[in-house]
C-alpha cells in the first residue's frame, strides 16, 4: 500500500466533489497517510471541516498540474460538470468515479477518450470505513491503475474487482442498495418484538446489536454464514420455529430478497440508460 500511496504523494490527489461518500473517502486517505499538502478537493462549498484541513496544507480549488488520480464524488445529476477536468491539466491522470449508476461510456464523454477511467459502486457504511466497493475499470486501464484505486478505496472497507461492467447493475441492487434493506430489516425486527410485549427502546436495542453482532460473527468466522445459522438453530427449538417461518419457499425470506434485488438492479438498467 505504502508504494502506491507514494505515487500520490509526489503527484497529487484531487477529489471532485467533497459531500458525504468524499468526506468519508478523504479521511481514511488522511488516516492511511496520505499527506493533505498532496490532495486538492474542487467543491463549491466547502464544509467547515475541509476549510479547517487548510491549516495542514490541504488545498482548495487550486489550480492543477497533471495530478496522480482525480476521484469524480459527485452525484450523477451533476457529473457532467466534470468536463472542466478534460484538459492538458489532467494529462495522464487517473479518474475513480463513486457517480451512481453513471458508465463508462458516459464517462468517457465527459473527459475524452485518453484517460484510464474506473467506475466503481460504494455503499454507505463506507462513512465509518466499513464499506464494500466493486470496482471495473475502462480499456485504457493498466494493472497498476486497478491497484492504486483498490488501494484507495479500501481506506474505507472492502473492494472487489468486476469481470465486466455488466455485472455492475447487480452490485448496486445488492450491496450499494443492500444497507437500506438491512436497515428495513431492523425496524421490522424491531417491531415485531414490541409487538410481542418489548418497549419500543429495548426492542429496537435488541435488533440493531442483533443484526450488528451477527454480521461482524459473519466477518469474523471462517466457518459458512450457512454453518453458523445451523449452530443457532436446535431442532424442534425456538430457532427452528422461526426459521420455519423466515425461509418458506414461497412466502418467505428467499422469494422476497430475490424479488427486492432483482427490482433494484432492474432499476439501476433503466436510470444506467438514460
């Protein structure tokens, strides 16, 4: 990682656009050290917090000389404003764009045919570095390009690489829209237990440690999510009889969770075309 955060280091980091997902990108640069004297973010409005980075040599819409990587954290409504970046300014710069659901081709109008442009998908626990980002890049991407934005990238969680870009619609239905479905999850849980008697407080306590602790287990263990569903399950127990429940073949969680990420990659095709 070292090495390749040197690069960056000595030629320069610009991020485009510095709202939630930038914020959260820029400090976990800062936190793999990356140095602020060597990053130039261009934003309109700058939050107090940015301006008060100044002090340590972060620069501000600065003027730019061929930086290393320029990161495009702009939302897609307004990625066409990135035009401004198609210039000699930019010779032999590396572009990440975190623009939802905005391709490569669209990309490539924006800023030319010369750069190496990669397209990637964050999710939004990426704001406290536990994120997952799929990443693809353009024809003009060389390996040391894919290398140097998964390193970026996992200053704020886990990245995996696309074997195309057609895979990239299933990634948003599934992980980048994922958060919203467990979130779901949870008031439901929630719910359910003060419907069986828990105060609205402790019931919604108990579903958010019980969704958080048995994701992390799930990171943690080594063992199948499949496993450990079975060492919580005793037969004819508790567990079982919710299961029973949970993972009917037609009405239950299965169906449903096709159904829900189908309709969401579904939609990421339509708003990719246009």
């Amino acid at each position: 990682m070292s090495t390749l955060l040197d690069r960056v280091n000595a030629d320069g980091l610009v991020l485009f656009g510095c709202g939630k997902m930038g914020s959260a990108l820029l400090q976990g640069w800062l936190d793999a050290g990356v140095r602020p004297d060597a990053i130039t973010v261009l934003d309109p409005h700058p939050s107090d917090w940015l301006q008060g980075l100044q002090t340590d040599g972060l620069k501000i819409n600065a003027d730019l000389d061929s930086p290393a990587v320029c990161v495009l954290a702009v939302k897609p409504q307004i990625i066409a404003a990135a035009n401004t970046l198609n210039g000699p300014g930019f010779a032999g710069t590396l572009f990440v764009s975190v623009a939802a659901g905005t391709t490569l081709v669209v990309l490539g109008d924006i800023l030319g045919p010369e750069p190496a442009i990669i397209r990637t998908m964050p999710n939004t626990p990426a704001a406290i570095g536990q994120g997952i980002t799929a990443l693809v890049g353009n024809a003009r991407c060389r390996a040391e390009d894919l290398a140097l934005a998964e390193v970026m990238l996992s200053t704020v969680g886990q990245v995996v690489r696309l074997d195309s870009e057609a895979q990239m619609d299933a990634v948003t239905g599934t992980s980048g829209s994922g958060p919203a479905y467990v979130f779901h999850f949870i008031e439901c849980l929630a719910a359910a237990g003060e419907a069986e008697g828990l105060s609205p407080e402790v019931a919604m306590q108990l579903a958010k440690a019980t969704i958080a602790g048995a994701g992390a287990l799930a990171q943690a263990s080594e063992k199948p999510v499949s496993t450990l569903r079975e060492n919580v399950t005793s037969p004819n127990g508790t567990t079982a009889a919710g299961l029973s429940v949970l993972m009917a073949e037609q009405k239950g969680l299965p169906a449903l969770v096709r159904a829900t990420v189908r309709a969401a990659t579904t939609r990421s095709v339509e708003l990719g075309k246009g």
